[in-house]
C-alpha cells in the first residue's frame, strides 16, 4: 500500500503517451463525465420514476388503486389542519434534534476513546458497532421488552439500587413514551457516528497532533484547532445523513410504540404509513412524506453551505 | 400423523414459488396429473402467520397435495406477520401484480373496492350452504351492492380470567359480574390484592380496539349516524362512557396498559399479575399447550385456572368487537376463475372443516353453521367463544363499514380519545378532540 | 497517547470507555439470557422474589435448535449476506468513482449533480416502496435477490459517494500534485495515491452500506414473496411472532446469530483502518 511502490514516473508516462482514452481521461469533463455514469445510471433507472410518481401522488386525490385526479395543494392544506399531524411534526423534530445532538457529542467522545491505543482495540471496535448491526427490527423487540411495566429490567435494576420506589411506566408515559425513543435511538446510532468519526480521525495525520505537542498546546487545545477543522467535513456528511434518517425514521417507533400512547411518539413516517398503507389513502400518505421535505431542505441548504464554506477556508 | 418439521414445510411452500417462476418444466410436469385446468394454473395466497402452528403446517402439508389433486391449482402459500399484510396489499395492487388472493384483517375489503373481483357468486353460494353470515362477518366483506372478499373466520374476543382470584372476591365458579358497575366494583377489590385487571389503550391492531369500541358501544356512544355522514360521536353517552373508564382504570387497571401491545397482556396475565384481560383465546391455549411452563402461585398448572366471559353489559347492551377475516380475489389476479374455484373449494364445508378443527375455537367460522360443530363439546371453557360473534358489531356504527370507518381505526382516534382520559384530559375535551377528528375523516 | 498520572488515565480513559462498552452491550447480553432462558421463567415479573434479569438457572438450547431446525435460518442468512454483499459491492463501486469526481474534479454542474444525488436520499422509504414496486416488476425483478440488490444502492449510493466525499476533501492535494508532476495520468493519482488513502473512509463507507442492507426491512417485505427467499429480519418476524404470541427466545437468539458474526468480520476489517492509513501517510 506504501505510495513509494507504485510513483516510479516511467510507469505513468508509458501509460499516458500509449492510450487516447487516457488522454481524453486527462480532461477533467470528461473524466468527471465516465465516473459519475454508473451512479447516474443507477439512480435513474430505480429512483426517478417513484419519486416523480410520489410527488405526483400527493397533488391528486388518488386512493390504493384509484389513480385520483389533480386537486392541487389541497392535501397539504388539509394537513395544516390536522391535529395528529401537527403532534407528529413536533415529535419529529424533538426527536431528531435531541437524538443527534446526543448522537454527535456521545460517538465524537468515543471515537476520541478509540482512537488511543488499548488492548483488545480491535475486538473493542468492531463489537461498539453491535446496536447498528442488529436489524432494528429484532433489537426493538428487545427493548420493547427491556421497557415493558411488567417485566422492565430496568425498573428492577432501579428498585433494587433504591432509586425508585415503584415501577416507571416507560413507554406508558406520554413524555416518557418519546423519551424512550429517543433513548434507543440515541443508543443505536451511536456507534454509527463513532466509527465514522474514528475513520475521520485516522486519516488526520499524526505528525500534526505531534507539531502541536511540540509547540506546547494542551490537550483541548489541540482537539480544537488541530484535530476538529480536519474533522469537520467527515462530521458535517455524517451528521446530514443521521439527520435525515432520523428525520425519516419509522422502523423504531412503528415497532416499539405504533406512534402510541395518544400519539405521544407519531412521527412524520408512521403517521404517513398510518393513512398511506394502513388506510388506502396513498395521496395524503404522500402528502405528509413530503410535507418533511421542506423542512429537511432547509437543514440540508445550511449545512451544505457550511461545508462549502469550511472548504473555501 | 408423521411429524414434519416447519422447516420443511417452509421448503415445500418455497418449491412451489420456484416452480412457479421456472414455468416451463414445472408445467410439463404438472400436466400428467392436473385434469381440471390450464395445467401449469397456480395460485399464491397471502395470509397472516397463524397463532396456531398446527394450522399453518396443516394448510401447507395437506391442503396443499389435496388442492393440486381436486382442482389442479399448485398452490402457493405465503404467511407473513399480520401487520404487514397491508404493506403487501398496497403495493400489489399499485403494482398490479402480486398475490392472486390475500386474507384480508377488519374491512380491508372495503380499502380497495376498486381492486378487487366481484366474488358475489362464492360468497352467496357458500352463505347458503352453510347457514349465512355474521353480521359482522358481512359488513366489513360486502359493500352493500356486491361481496368483496370471501369471509373466512373471526377471531373471537372474550375476557380471560382467574377462576380462584374471581371466587376469593365472591364470583364462585361460572359466576361474573354482568354489568360494568359490577365489573369495575371486582376490578377494584382485584387490584387492592395487587391482582389488577389488564387493558391496553395503545396502538396495536387486536386488543385496544376489541376493547374500546364495544366499550363505547355498551354505554349508548357511537361514530356516525346511519347515514354514515352524521358525526354523533359528542354525545352525552360517549361524555359518560369516558368518564367512567377515566374513573375505571385507576381503580381496577394494571396502569402500565398505557403503552401495551398486543401481547402484552397475554404475558402479564401467563405472569400471573393480571387477573382478567380481553383477549382471543390465545392465552389459555398457550397455557394449556405448554402446563409445565405456566403456573399458579400455589404450582397448579395455570390453564385450570382460566376461564372465560364476554364483556359486560352497559345501559344500551352488550357488544362485542371480533376481529375478522376475509379472502380477497384480487382485480389483477390473471387466474380469475380458478382462484374463484379455490376460494369456493376451501371455505366448502368438508375443506374447512380440517382447518376449522386445528384452530381448537380461536377462530369461529364466518357462518353460523360452525356453532353447531362437535368442537365445542371438547373443551366447557372454550364455550364462550362459540356463539361470540353473534354479539360483533364493526367499528364505524351505525354507518357502514367503509373506508371512513377505517381510516378512524387505524388513526386510532376512538382508542386515543379513552387514552387522553386516562391520561387525565377532562372527558369533555378528550370527546372534543375525538368529535373532530372523526368529523374530519367524514368531511 | 495516553499522558500523565495513572488517576487521570482511569477517570479520562478506562472509566468512560467501560461506560460505552456497558451500556452499548448491555441489551445484547440480556438477549443472549433470552435467547437461552427457559419459558417458565421467561414470564415472570420484576417485581417477582426470584425474578433473575441477568443469568438464568436453567439454559437451555431448545429456542436456538428451534429456530435452526424448524425454521429456513441458515437459508435466511445466505440470502442476506449475498445479497448485502452484492449491493455494498455496487454501491461502493459508484459512491467511490462519484465521490471522487464530485469532490476534486473541477466541471460545471458539480456542484448540481451533489445535491440531485444528495436529494434523491431525502425521499423516505415508506414512500418510495409503492411505486418501486412498479420498476421492480417492470424489470421482472420481483421475488429475486436482484430486487433488492439493485434497489439497496438507491439509498446507499449517495450515503457512500458523500461519505467518501467527505474523506477526500481531508487529503491534501499536494500529494496527487505530485503525482502528476512524476508523470502520473489523472486516473492513476486518483486509483494509486488517493484511493489507497482512503482505504479507512472506504472501509466505513463499506461496512454502514452493508449494515444499510443486511438491516433493510420494507423493500425485503414488500419485494420477495417465497420464504427460501426471504432475508433475515423479515424472516425471522414473519415466522416468529404468530399473532399475540411471541416466540421470545428464538427471536432473540435469531437477532443474535444474525448479527453477531458480522461483527466479528469487522473486527477484522477494523483492524485495517489502521493498516491502510500508516501505510498510505507515513509510508
């Protein structure tokens, strides 16, 4: 892998004299152009037809096998009035907002763990990763059951240190309900985020940290102006990505509370799936996904333009 | 009877898919044996996983050689969770192509009156022989002009409860208390023994609305008008029904059912910390399929404890809720007519029969004609379950059983309008809120 | 790494990493008590004297033999891993070539066809599975692992083209530069210097569009009809939970065996974070 095996210049400039693909490769068009072929070819073969379709399908009033005819923004207008709906938006940016910032600043401190050198690092690495591997499915049964008033093992855990004196009601609980969401999300996505930012961090040269050292600056300090900057785009594209899945998030909820109690935890995907597929109500069910658009642009536009403009320093 | 493991089972059903896609060869071979169709004819049915194993392995072991042998259909049958059938359903249709017939849960008949086939002749023919429907069974199938699916069963839902536990409080055995003043009186004097009742309002598909709606029901309280337009859910009955679960669930509840699913209460109750709780009988049958598992609090096997009751009456009389099930011929389907011939075949008398027996009273047939059946004479305490459905009424009363009175369902608005309640919202604003919810969906 | 008094290592270091590892790990450890607990005991109660959250008295194997023998597991499994493996292939095959060309090639447009990558992630599943169901029967792709094999990528093609766009934009430029000035065609710095970089930006972008897939729920749901077909969340509910009634312990024992084993391939793949970054920096 070492570089110094392969920039032995007489290879590179047989090459390049030898072969007129090489030399149309040379324009950076061009070689912009073959590269980004198979992602655009892919991407316009699965994901442009359902996603023009789906927008078309939230400004007509079709139903699950009616195709409906166009009604304009009438199915966003009714959304401004529907209480459930307004409950769900709420939800759902709590949700994404506490989850990540919980999600950054927990997996940003344990990438700082693992990248020091340990015992057992390896093992220790990949193992963190467990709660992102097992399919969301399956490990919210579990703490669907981990939650339950009957049998929590938290409650018994909490009993027995003395902390409560009678059972919590998790997931029974309104506020609770969204607060236990957000806890195992907040526990599923952590090792995500963790070992992005322990990738970012091992592509940061050591040598700078060493510099610093060497010129006397503490350890924040280094953190802050040697380590972060270099961070910062990895962080920013990990962060956008945890954003919108949480934003869009549906597996969790839909299996641990079904948006219930009282709609205490209805998030914008559940509600959608709710009228989309639980009632036939296709246009609206589209309605309300992309009623998140909008909302998820302006995330998207802020941070995209905060990258750009960490890059242009 | 051989035992033939699930996992084999799984691999014939799996065969019949491959062979289906193969076509080519598994038609020629097909031929030699197939006399009444198009010979390479073959049928996917979609439908949930069944509570009882021994039926699943019974439609896949046998029904499956006896449909191929009388009809010449290869049959495939494919059992998913309950709560994905919908996702299925929808993009099926929208896909136009997918299963030729898909059981459906509730009304999900009356969710795609479009896409489905006119299955009137089956089902009339099938209604004749065997005695006629359930109402229930006919509202959530039939659209008023033409039948949409095929009814198939109804999952009956009875209060389960403690023998000894009711006795200690004065209810000796076959005894319970009939009205709801009595029940919550012996929900009050249960849950002071730290015996409480067990209920979930949450947002499951069975048991909160098996619950809430007959609730709502028994105190005079309904949805719309017959009409089906006229909201009357704010009404003086539906204020007081409100108010009294609000009152009921502190005194005589399990206060986690808050945020229970569907099986929660089975667990709580095979726990031993719920004394009575509404349910398809799939508690006692678990603990009668597996004693040494399931005890009393003096080691007795817990089965022998269970007995079971239908919910008690209000002013305006006893409801019930039942879960029902129906076969849809799908509109896209290109074996119309043998999918016809199968749906007639397999709801006959002699081919459900089989089912009918594995199903040990879980589900009762969607005719009367299943009352009658020696079944019933096995097991006293499965007895109630029998004439159940009689009593079922569909969620959308007095208004028919359409797409408004789903989409109130799977909003969850009645379950959550008794949810806010207990969670301590005046009764007023809770049947407020739900008022307009409902009037919304009928807008 | 690690500097100062030995206190200062065990509150900065030991204490909090134990902390992530307990608490990360803690409902797996409780799913493998599941997973062997037998059913007399698995209802029983908090409140209960002898309620034992943590160990059981009794393991048994009886729910893992169930769900081995009486269940299409292993075939589960196989169908998840090829197709996993396939759709991380594709994915990463695209999300490299693209990221590279997004983030340090320079020609109109690129930062348009960015955001138009970017956008199509914004549509959530629960709305694209209906009329994906259209492509994928127009492709004659239903109830093939080709379905979700060429559908994954969908989502994972602009998660990995931005990750690793991400990581590119940390290499320094002079590096390919001079590359170029030995005589290096673009294509080569691009395929021998910064590709090899990488390798730790790769890795990760790998291993979450495996883990994308290996998870993936509705498109395996609403895709594949056949059980030998099926991949292993949605097998393993569809067989397990029958109504109200769960098959706990065979649940838990079947997210375990499904997940496990993947985490001991990455704890090779891991390994090679550091193996590729100090050989590609310092080398």
């Amino acid at each position: 892998m070492a570089v110094s095996d392969v920039t032995t210049s007489d290879t590179y400039a047989v090459s390049v004299r030898r072969w007129p693909i090489t030399r149309l490769l040379e324009d950076e068009r061009w070689l912009a152009f073959v590269l980004l072929l198979p992602t655009l070819v892919l991407l316009g073969l699965f994901i442009a037809y359902p996603f023009v379709k789906g927008v078309e399908l939230s400004v007509t009033d079709a139903k699950v096998g009616v195709p409906g005819s166009f009604v304009g923004m009438q199915n966003f207008a009714l959304l401004l009035n529907d209480s459930i709906f307004r409950v769900a938006v709420w939800n759902t940016v709590v949700y994404t907002a506490v989850t990540t910032v919980f999600k950054l600043a927990l997996g940003l401190w344990l990438a700082l763990l693992l990248n020091r050198n340990f015992k057992g690092k390896a093992f220790t690495r990949a193992f963190i990763l467990l709660p992102f591997i097992i399919p969301t499915v399956l490990s919210t049964f579990a703490w669907k059951w981990m939650f339950d008033p009957t049998f929590s093992v938290i409650n018994w855990t909490l009993f027995r240190l003395g902390l409560i004196g009678t059972r919590i009601n998790w997931l029974g609980d309104p506020s609770l309900a969204l607060i236990s969401v957000i806890i195992v999300n907040i526990w599923r996505g952590v090792p995500f985020y963790a070992i992005s930012l322990l990738a970012g961090l091992q592509t940061i040269n050591p040598e700078l940290q060493d510099a610093a050292a060497i010129d006397g600056a503490r350890p924040w300090q280094r953190f802050w102006y040697v380590t972060w900057p270099l961070l910062l785009p990895v962080t920013m594209v990990v962060v956008l990505f945890s954003v919108i899945q949480t934003f869009a998030d549906f597996q969790l909820v839909y299996v641990l509370t079904g948006g219930g109690p009282a709609n205490a935890t209805h998030l914008f995907a559940t509600y959608a799936y709710q009228i989309g597929v639980g009632t036939g109500l296709l246009s609206q069910g589209a309605a309300i996904s992309l009623a998140m658009f909008p909302v998820l642009l302006v995330v998207v536009i802020v941070q995209l333009l905060y990258i750009r403009r960490v890059e242009t320093l | 009877m051989t035992r033939i493991s699930r996992r084999e089972l799984l691999k014939l059903s799996g065969g019949g898919a491959l062979a289906a896609r193969a076509g080519g060869m598994a038609s020629i071979v097909a031929m030699k044996q197939a006399p009444a169709y198009a010979q390479s004819t073959t049928l996917h049915w979609l439908r949930w996983n069944d509570f009882v194993p021994a039926s699943d392995a019974l439609l896949l072991k046998e029904i499956v050689p006896e449909c191929e042998k009388a009809l010449g259909i290869k049959l495939t049958i494919e059992m998913i969770n309950a709560n994905d059938i919908q996702a299925r359903t929808t993009s099926a249709i929208q896909s136009g192509s997918g299963p030729d017939v898909i059981c459906a849960l509730n009304n999900w008949a009356q969710l795609y009156p479009e896409s489905v086939a006119d299955v009137s002749d089956v089902a009339e023919e099938i209604g004749k022989a065997q005695e006629g429907y359930y109402e229930e069974s006919k509202v959530v199938a039939n659209d008023g002009k033409k039948w949409l699916a095929v009814p198939w069963c109804v999952v009956g839902a009875q209060l389960a409860y403690r023998k000894s536990w009711f006795e200690e409080i004065g209810y000796p055995a076959g005894k319970f208390p009939q009205n709801w003043e009595l029940y919550r009186a012996a929900g009050k004097l249960l849950k002071a023994k730290g015996r409480p009742m067990g209920q979930t309002v949450g947002h499951t598909f069975g048991d909160a609305p098996t619950y809430a709606y007959p609730f709502l029901w028994s105190f005079g309280g309904k949805e719309v008008l017959a009409d089906g337009k006229t909201v009357v859910l704010n009404s003086k009955e539906t204020i007081e029904s409100v108010k009294f679960m609000a009152g009921f669930w502190k005194d005589g509840y399990d206060e986690g059912g808050l945020a229970w699913d569907d099986s929660s209460n089975n667990r709580a109750f095979l726990s031993g910390t719920c004394s009575c709780t509404l349910n398809g009988a799939s508690i006692y049958l678990e603990a009668k399929r597996k004693p040494e598992a399931y005890a009393t609090e003096n080691g007795t096997p817990l089965w022998q404890d269970i007995l079971h009751a239908p919910l008690p009456t209000g002013a305006a009389g006893q409801f019930g809720y039942h879960l029902p099930m129906s076969n849809m011929l799908m509109g896209y389907s290109r074996n119309q007519k043998a999918a016809k011939e199968f749906l007639r075949w397999i709801t006959s008398k002699d081919v459900y029969q089989k089912w009918f027996d594995t199903q040990q009273g879980y589900t009762v047939g969607a005719t009367t004609i299943w009352e009658k059946d020696k079944l019933w004479d096995k097991d006293p305490v499965m007895l109630p379950y029998r004439t159940a459905a009689r009593a079922g009424r569909f969620p959308g009363y007095e208004g028919p059983a359409d797409r408004h009175a789903a989409e109130v369902l799977s909003k969850y608005i009645i379950i959550d309008m008794f949810a806010k309640a207990v969670q301590g919202m005046p009764a007023e604003d809770a049947v407020k809120w739900a008022h307009e919810e409902v009037a919304r969906v009928h807008a | 790494m690690i500097e100062g008094a030995k206190w200062r290592r065990w509150v900065f270091f030991y204490i909090p990493l134990s902390a992530f590892v307990f608490t990360l790990l803690f409902p797996f450890y409780w799913m493998m008590v599941t997973a062997v607990r037998p059913d007399a005991e698995l209802y029983r109660p908090w409140s209960a004297p002898n309620y034992a959250p943590f160990w059981t008295a009794h393991p048994t194997l009886d729910h893992i033999t169930y769900l081995l023998q009486e269940t299409l597991f292993s075939t589960w499994m196989l169908n998840t891993l090829f197709i996993s493996i396939a759709a991380t292939l594709i994915s990463l095959f695209c999300g490299l070539l693209a990221g590279y060309a997004l983030s340090r090639l320079k020609f109109r447009f690129a930062g348009m066809l960015g955001t138009a990558i970017f956008i199509t992630y914004l549509v959530p599943q629960t709305l694209l599975f209906i009329p994906l169901a259209d492509v994928v029967r127009n492709f004659h792709l239903g109830d093939t692992p080709w379905a979700l094999i060429l559908t994954y990528p969908t989502f994972l093609i602009p998660f990995c083209t931005w990750l690793l766009m991400g990581y590119f934009k940390a290499i320094p430029r002079e590096l390919e530069e001079c590359a170029r000035i030995d005589g290096a065609a673009r294509w080569q710095a691009m395929l021998y210097i910064i590709f090899p970089i990488a390798v730790p930006g790769i890795l990760s972008a790998g291993i979450f569009a495996f883990t994308l897939s290996w998870n993936e729920f509705i498109y395996a749901l609403v895709f594949l009809s056949s059980p030998a077909q099926k991949t292993v969340p949605v097998g393993v509910t569809s067989e397990l939970i029958r109504g109200d009634v769960f098959y706990w312990g065979s649940l838990m024992a079947g997210a375990l065996l499904g997940s496990i084993p993947v985490a001991f391939v990455y704890s090779f793949f891991v390994e090679h974070y550091v193996a590729g970054l100090t050989g590609a920096v310092k080398g």
